[in-house]
C-alpha cells in the first residue's frame, strides 16, 4: 500500500498529510490532478458501456435489464454479508 501510496503522490494524484490526533498515521488525500484523472476515467469507462451497449438488440437489451435487475441485488447482499464477517 506504502509503495502505490508513493507513486500516486510522485504522480501528483494525492498528497499525504500527518494526523492531526494520532502522530503514527497518515492522511492520504486525492489532488485536484487526481480528481480530474478520476473524473476523465469515469467519462472514458461511460462512453465505452454506451458503445457496448449499443451493439444490443432492443430485446438483448430488455433481457440484460431483467437480469441485472436480479443479480445485483443477490450480489449486494453477498458483498454485506461478507462485510460484516
């Protein structure tokens, strides 16, 4: 974590700070870089499912909205669960 830590400040992407209440930990904060890199990212990820997304049949689209509509469900519950091990 150290090491990823390092190379996203060298990158300019976050900076640390000292805990202003525990002398041993770290603040790790995300730069204005960073946020625009993030914000970049999410655009470029959009812009590609809406491409997939485009090659779908209006009736593969229909089916791939029904069964998500039941996965992601299951799967949030699977994820708290295993959170609150």
């Amino acid at each position: 974590m150290t090491q990823l830590v390092r190379r996203l400040e060298r990158e300019g992407l976050v900076h640390r700070a000292a805990d202003d209440h525990d002398g041993r930990a770290v603040r790790v904060a995300v730069t204005d870089a960073g946020r625009a890199l993030l914000a970049e990212r999410r655009r470029l990820r959009r812009e590609r499912l809406t491409e997939l997304l485009g090659t779908l049949s209006p009736g593969e689209l229909r089916d791939l909205t029904r069964i998500a509509g039941e996965f992601l469900p299951l799967l949030r519950r699977l994820l708290q669960s295993e959170a609150g091990e």
